[in-house]
C-alpha cells in the first residue's frame, strides 16, 4: 500500500533542519515527505505546480519570520486558485504566534501548527487521511466547517525521542569539504527583549533550553561521516553553551570522548555562543576538537542597547570574547544592532568604536527587528510606538536624528550589509573559507594568506566605519531632516560605498581563485561559503 505524500515548503539556502525534522517524523508515522523548495519569489508559479502534479494528502509551509510571510501565505491562495483541494497547514515562530490574523485573512490555510511541529504536524496528517477533524489536535489552531478550534498547547518532549532529520543524498560542498548543519541544544535560556527564540520557547509549554545528550549527537555526526562523507559540522544552536564553564567543559569533555571512541577524527565544527560564554580554558578544548568558526552574539556594545535590549551582558565581556577568541587564532564574526527604539547618538558611537577596534573580526550591523511575541513587541504596543501590521511590525526610534541616521544608512550600506553577496557577507565567507582550507589541506596553510585577509577584512571595518561616522557628521549637523540635501547625501554615501567595493571585491575574488587552486584534485568540486 503507497505511502500519503505531504509536501513540505519552506526556504533552504542549506539544508533546512525544521522542514527536514517535520519530514523525519512523517517517514517514522507511514507517510512520504517531500520537500519542495521555495527560496525566492520568482519561484512561486513552479513550486505550484510541482505540488499540483505531486496531488499530496497535505501541504505543510514553514513560515519562521515576517519578511516573507506574505510572500508564503499567498502560495497558499496561488495553491487554491490553482485547484488543489487538499489540507494547507502553516507552522513556524511566525504562525505560532499571528495565527489569529492568518486565519482571518487567508481562507486557504486550514489549520497552524504551532510551537515545535514534529508530532503535531504528523498527527495533523494522519487526521486528515483518517478522515478525522483536526481542531482539537494539542498544539494546532484549526478551520473546520469555518469554525476556529484553539488546542491546548503541546509539551515538549525529549530531543533524544526525536528521529534524525532527513537529508538530502548529496551534501552542500565547501573547497571539497562536505558539511551538514546539525543541532545539539533547542531554545534560550537569556531573556533578550528582541530575540525570537526567547519569545518562541517561554510561549511554549515546557523547557525554555533543551539539550540532546552528546551520545545522540555523536550517532547523528557518526551517521552523516560515514553515509554522506561529511567532516564539517555548523552546529546552529542559539546556545550550544551555558552560562557555566564548568558544565561547558564538561560536556565538552565528555563530546570529545565519544567522538575519539567512534574514531570520527579530521573533522570540523562551526558554533555560535554568547560573549559572557567565553573561555580561554574552554576555547582551547574546543579549538583541539575541531572548532574552526565561532559566531559571538554582540549585539550591542551600547551603555542604552544592553540595557534595552536586556543583553544581561558588559561591554568588557564583549571585548573580552574577541580578545580571546583572537588570542587564540579562532576565526570569529559578529553582528551589531545598531538601532534599537532607544538608541542614541552617543551609544552608536560607542558601537562604532567597538567596530573600528575589532575592524580585523568581519562584522555586519542592522536594526533591532521587531519579532512577533517577544517583549519588544509588547514593551512597543504599550508605548504606543507600534507600526504596521501582523504581517509588517515596525517602530520609530525615539530620538528623530537617530531615525533619520538609520534611514540614511539602511538605504546606502543596502548592497553591502543585506545583499547575500554584499560585501559583508563576502567578508565573511571568505575568511571561513580559508578556515577550511587550511584545516582540512594543511598542505595549502599558508601564513602569508592568513595575514594578508586579516588585513583586508581590517580595511573593510575601517571603511564600513568611515563611511557610518561620515552619516552620523551629517545627522549630527543637518537642521532639514526632510530635505533634498538629505536625499543627495544618501545617493553620495551609497555611491561612495560602491566605489569603495570595487577595490574590495577583485581581491576577495582572487583569494578565492587561489584557494580552489589549493585544493587537492580528489576533494575538488562544488563549492561555497557558508
């Protein structure tokens, strides 16, 4: 007897853990999962129709922020107009929380599942090939006969229980490496105001942080080495570490342990962390574990951004990650959010001395952005400061020169700072790149390389930097904030942050030609950063 299909949609630059977990479960439970993916808008109309030739019982769409939520909540419509009759469930942070008006406003969508979906999802499908209604299914709000069942929420339950997430059979390949995301811990255990992963695990019913035990961790990295080749491994947990160094070494020690027992040598490990988490004791456990990338979670440097932001972090402890994590040859990258709805003048200095001194650590910088459910939703609403919709939150910042600034830069640091071939991400991706060069072909170590991208990630923090303190002159000095000198010195800055790229990009594009020529003819084949 043939399996139902579901159809799982959702986007996947790399291999998307939360649809590829979903379809793991439907697989354990006798279904099919199919994945379909959905990366940019032009692919709408073939993604339709390759779900109306597939004819699955369901159709799962993995909605996590706002940005594209209009974007995939109209696939839903573009499905119905195009005839497919079968049940549409939405999930994700996103529908989890702004079920109300996706409900209301998108007749296509039957149900949302919310929260962690693994076992909802797959009883929300056997519901629908049993012929059973779905309202009433813990951890769903369902449309049945037009009526709006809310179910109680799910507990969560062990990660260990959970199936392996499936894979693709041909892994993503960088300078001849193989490597798989993969991820040890779910949740937050800090209460960061902007954060969606706060927001997402304190709605839910259960732990905040979960942790799988590092035995399951090591026979899901044992079967992805030995069946897909994969040596490198981007672990993408929030908090792979605690707030603890003893714990942290521990279970460090402890992972280390096993990974030698199962012989799983000559690999890699990508990591994110939290900068009061760094260590020099742990870093170097870590570092002879393989650990070649950590991304530290910034944020702010700001006296006004770690108090709104509620970082329950010092501007010390941030200098100090990096100066540890530099110290000990780790390639690190951060993020700054510059603007927040408190941000001022002087603390966006104060982030922009952070930058110039760790110019050489390839950074990116933005707005506090505001996600459904978090405190700084809600701190916003009651404020009155709120903008937009469900499908579009927005906000002012208090002070109007910094509103004006964050227009200003927004518009012209556009390519550089949020274009995926921008220049920060190039950066970035570059010098990851050499991480894996020379840690997987030593042979093609080379300290002169080393130097010489250090030093052009350095000029291009230094040029980020100049071109942001020559807005906040602009800011600081203009009386016409709604002036056509405005809108001139916004066209100059971008054009001069172009002109400046230009310089940049041949030699990022000529160390990468050189790094393909390092590697070794039996690893050489697709590649990218990540």
């Amino acid at each position: 007897m043939a399996r139902p299909l579901v159809v799982l949609v959702g986007a996947e630059i790399e291999e998307n853990l939360s649809i590829r977990y979903l379809a793991a479960v439907l697989e354990a439970g006798g279904f099919t999962g199919m994945i379909i993916r959905f990366n940019e808008s032009m692919e709408s109309d073939a993604v339709v129709r390759d779900i109306c030739a597939a004819g699955p019982l369901v159709v799962g769409i993995s909605i996590p922020f706002q940005a594209r939520a209009r974007e995939l909540l109209g696939l839903a419509s573009h499905l119905r107009l195009a005839g497919y009759r079968g049940h549409i469930s939405v999930g994700g942070h996103f529908a989890t929380f702004e079920y109300a008006g996706i409900l209301q406003d998108y007749w296509a969508v039957d149900s949302v599942v919310r929260h962690e979906g693994e076992h909802t999802f797959a009883e929300v499908c056997k519901a629908v090939r049993d012929g059973i209604a779905v309202g009433g299914i813990p951890g769903t709000i369902a449309r049945d006969n037009g009526e709006v069942t809310v179910a109680p929420k799910r507990a969560l339950g062990p990660l260990d229980d959970l199936p392996f997430p499936q894979r693709p059979a041909t892994p993503n390949i960088v300078l001849g490496i193989s490597c798989a995301p993969i991820m040890a811990s779910r949740g937050c255990y800090a209460n960061c105001t902007f954060c969606c992963i706060h927001a997402y695990t304190d709605n839910a019913a259960g732990p905040r942080y979960r942790k799988r035990s590092p035995e399951n961790i090591v026979r899901e990295m044992l079967q992805e080495y030995r069946e897909r080749g994969v040596r490198l491994f981007v672990f993408h947990d929030d908090n792979f570490l605690v707030p603890s160094v003893a714990k942290n070494l521990q279970r460090c020690s402890e992972l280390a342990a096993l990974l030698a027992r199962q012989e799983l040598d000559g690999i890699g490990l990508v990591m994110k962390c939290r900068p009061q988490e760094v260590d020099r004791q742990l870093f170097e456990s870590l570092q002879s574990m393989g650990v070649i990338r950590v991304y530290v979670g910034i944020e702010t440097n700001s006296d006004e951004g770690v108090v709104s932001l509620n970082r329950g972090i010092s501007p010390s402890q941030n200098r100090r990650s990096l100066e540890i994590l530099r110290g000990l040859g780790i390639y690190c990258s951060f993020n700054v959010l510059i603007f927040d709805p408190e941000a001022t003048l002087r603390g966006i200095q104060q982030n922009l001395e952070f930058m110039e001194q760790f110019a050489d650590v390839p950074f990116n910088f933005c707005r506090a952005e505001v996600y459904a459910g978090t405190p700084l939703k809600q701190m916003l609403t009651a404020q009155g400061r709120l903008l937009g919709d469900y499908l579009a939150w927005g906000y002012e910042m208090r002070d109007p020169r910094v509103e004006l600034l964050f227009r200003i830069v927004s518009t012209a640091f556009a390519q550089r700072n949020f274009k995926p071939d921008g220049l920060a991400n190039l950066n970035m991706g570059i010098r990851f790149d050499n991480e894996v060069l020379s840690h997987f072909h030593s042979r093609a170590r080379d300290r002169i390389r080393d130097e010489q991208l250090v030093a052009l990630s350095r000029e291009i923090g230094l040029d980020s930097v100049a071109h942001f303190r020559r807005a906040l002159q602009f800011v600081a000095e203009t009386d016409q904030p709604e002036s056509d000198a405005v809108k001139r010195f916004t066209v100059q800055l971008a054009g001069s942050l172009a002109r400046s790229e230009l310089r940049f990009l041949p030699r990022i594009k000529s160390a990468r030609r050189e790094m393909e020529s390092c590697v070794p003819r039996e690893h050489a084949g697709l590649s990218g950063a990540l």
